[in-house]
C-alpha cells in the first residue's frame, strides 16, 4: 500500500480506524495470556491508548509510526512531554516509559527493539493488504525473533468492502504463523452490531478474532 494513503488519512484526519478508548480484548485477555513485565513492540500504532495501558500494566513500550502527525498526537493529547531524538536513522519520541519511531516499518532494525519480549498486534496486520501481510510477518518475526504475539483480526466476506481494515481469515494466520509459533485462538465473536461502520460499507456479517502467538522454540 501507498505510504501516502495513510499520510493523506492523518492529514485530512480521517482515522475512523482509531479507538478513543482501551481495546476491550486488550485489557480481557492479555493479563492472563501474556508474560508479566518486559518491553512490548506495538507496530503501525497510530496514536493508540492502547499503548498508555500497556505502560500502566508495568511494561516498556515500543511503537512505529508512519504519520508524524499521529505521533505528535499521541504525546500531546496525553498531555506527555516527549523526548525528540534519532536513533539507528529513524526519529523516535520518548517519555515515560513509551518511545515511538517516526518513519516506515520496514525500515526498523534488531538494533531498535533490542530486549522486546512480546508483540501487540491489534490493528497491523489488517491494515496491510495481501500482498503485503507476508512481508510484514518476516520482517517482523526478523525483529523479534521466538516472542510471544497478542494479534487481533477482522474477518468478513472481502469482496462486500475495500480495505483497510482488510480480512485476515484464520488460515491465513496459520499459513503466515503456523510454522514457529502455536496459535491459540482465545475468543472469536461476532462484532457487526457494534461496528456500524462496516454496516454502512454494506458489509453483512464481521467476526473479531483474539490470537495468542506462542513460539515454538
């Protein structure tokens, strides 16, 4: 997908894909499925607050960004003083306990997760069309090599509504994961009567699907 759509997204500020609120299946089931403590990854994190309750619950977090203006966003609206700085050449934001690099995912290295121990993946991997989804599951398992992944996805007939967000049905996320982590699917639910949204874009039915990527080694 074109950089440029999601830059013209922030700019005309058209993120009705943004959650003003905590991700309910966040604060459901990550607690009891995820290890305590450590640094979580967070890609493609728009301006999420998802990323305010990760710190809460006593983690390090680590976002990328495309949009500078999302970015600038986060920090403000949160009323955070953020630390600018560059790092490996990509700009990154940084107070309390959160930093987010401005720039394309695909150009973040090891060197800028160092000591990442899990993976938050609400609304990445949907974002991302097909012909992108298997690039971004290797370069991001190059990054963050055998950790546990929290993955929310979105699954409805394909053909009832141009993407983003795109459906990832549940054998694609065998075929991109299958083969190093175990995928336990903690809750999958039908979501179309509180996403209107969709209703509008003439989608007839819309299931959310909560993973739990473990590695296998």
């Amino acid at each position: 997908m074109d950089p440029q759509h999601w830059h013209d997204r922030w700019t005309n500020n058209q993120i009705g894909f943004h959650q003003a609120s905590v991700n309910a299946h966040l604060s459901e089931f990550w607690p009891n499925a995820m290890q305590a403590g450590g640094k979580v990854f967070a890609p493609l994190c728009g301006k999420s607050v998802d990323l305010l309750w990760l710190r809460d619950q006593g983690y390090q977090v680590v976002g990328i960004e495309l949009s500078p203006i999302a970015v600038r966003d986060f920090f403000t609206e949160n009323q955070l003083t953020a630390t600018q700085s560059r790092r490996d050449g990509l700009e990154c934001w940084s107070s309390e306990g959160i930093e987010i690099y401005v720039g394309d995912f695909f150009n973040l290295t090891p060197a800028h997760l160092s000591d990442v121990t899990a993976v938050f993946d609400r609304a990445s991997l949907i974002a991302l069309p097909l012909n992108m989804r298997k690039d971004y599951v290797k370069h991001i398992q190059s990054l963050c090599v055998f950790k546990e992944t929290f993955l929310i996805t979105l699954e409805y007939p394909q053909d009832e509504m141009q993407g983003p967000p795109f459906s990832v049905l549940p054998d694609e996320v065998k075929m991109l994961y299958a083969d190093k982590y175990r995928i336990n699917v903690l809750k999958t639910f039908d979501a179309l009567a509180e996403n209107q949204n969709f209703v509008k874009r003439g989608v007839s039915q819309l299931n959310e699907t909560v993973y739990h990527l473990v590695p296998k080694s």
